[in-house]
C-alpha cells in the first residue's frame, strides 16, 4: 500500500478531538470474493506489530491453573462460578460487552460452551482453550497485542489497528501488516479487494491506494 502516512495525516486532521481515546480502524471492501464457499471466509487473530495501543482486557476460565490466570488476566472464572454467569442474562451480556479476549481451561469448555455459548458465540469471543499445564501469561500477552481480521457473510472487513496516541509511524506498521495478512488469504490476492479506508472513530473516512 502507498502513502498511508500521509492518509493517516489527512484523517487526524479531518477528525475533530473527542473527550475519549479513538481507535484507528481499517476497512476493506472486497470484490469477486464468493462468500458462499466455505474456503473464502476467515476469522484470524492477528497479532499487530505495534500492538493496539489502547488496554484490552482478557477473561481466563480457570481451575487448576487459577492461580497462574490471577496474575496476568483482567478476569478470571473458577468453576463453581460458571452456573451463576448462566442464570443471569444481564451479567452474561455485561461480561460479553466490557471484555475483549476470553480463554478456557480445556477441562471447562464443555461447560463453558453451554453456559456462555449463546452470548459469546454470537459476538465471535468464545472463548480459545489453553491446554493443560502449560504457562498462562504468554496468551494474555498475546491476546493484547491482537486484533481480530473475519470475512463471513459480508465483503467488507473492518479491523482495529491501532489508538490515536500512537504516532502515524506505528499505524502504519499495522495497516501494512494487516493488509499483508488479508492478501494471502484472498483468492486473488489484491485483486479481491475492491478499495480500503482508514478512520479514527468519530472521523471521517480516508481511502487507501489497495496494491
């Protein structure tokens, strides 16, 4: 991709300041993608090379290695907690809304898939599952730095690349990374993508030169 340090400076400029911390977001429109076969659609989570620039925070689903996911995750979820996520619509969907990475104990899934499934499932944050005895931490770290890129039913793919208070050097870094992962992962490549844009959250959209 060309000159996307200087379409990141055209959209700061078209974007007025907010009294919140925006999001650098990326957009890809495709073309010829056939979203009915099942090869064409994606969902990775990617790891941006410059991070998101902006805190995540993790669930872990623990038991035996609750200790371990206390001292990294922002929430962890023992066993005997599970059925009372279950029992509450409202606290299932509050956890789904103010959390962006959830992971499990192998052990757990079955009863975290159908305690949590239907809330989690829907918003594409099931929980990922850490087998057994190995360390915690690296997933959290991890997960931090990541960002998710999907194609399912739509041609568009919208992904998080970075925050505001990260120079344009480093959203670029990312945008590139991510523009890079997108095309060898579509059928033809930079030609499965129709345009591209780039935006803070509350600002205007900035096309990028898609090659």
């Amino acid at each position: 991709m060309k000159n996307i340090l200087e379409k990141l400076k055209k959209a700061r400029e078209d974007s007025k300041k907010r009294k919140f911390k925006q999001t650098w977001d990326f957009s890809i429109n495709l073309r010829g993608v056939d979203l009915k076969k099942p090869e064409h659609r994606f969902s990775i989570d990617f790891v941006l090379p410059e991070g998101r620039g902006k805190e995540t925070k993790v669930v872990i689903f623990a038991d035996a290695m609750l200790a371990d996911a206390k001292k990294c995750a922002d929430l962890v979820i023992n066993r005997d907690d599970i059925p009372g996520y279950a029992k509450d619509k409202k606290k299932l969907k509050e956890l789904a809304n103010n959390y962006d990475w959830f992971f499990g104990e192998v052990s757990l899934m079955a009863s975290i898939g159908k305690s949590f499934g239907a809330v989690l499932g829907t918003r594409g944050k099931m929980p990922k599952p850490i087998p057994p005895k190995v360390p915690v931490k690296p997933f959290v770290e991890r997960a931090k730095r990541s960002t998710r890129i999907a194609v399912k039913s739509s041609p568009v793919i919208h992904v998080v690349v970075g925050s505001e208070d990260m120079t344009d050097e480093q959203v670029a870094r990312n945008v590139q990374a991510v523009f890079n992962a997108v095309k060898e992962k579509l059928p033809k490549g930079a030609n499965s993508m129709k345009s591209a844009y780039i935006k803070l959250t509350m600002g205007k959209a900035v096309k990028l030169e898609v090659i």
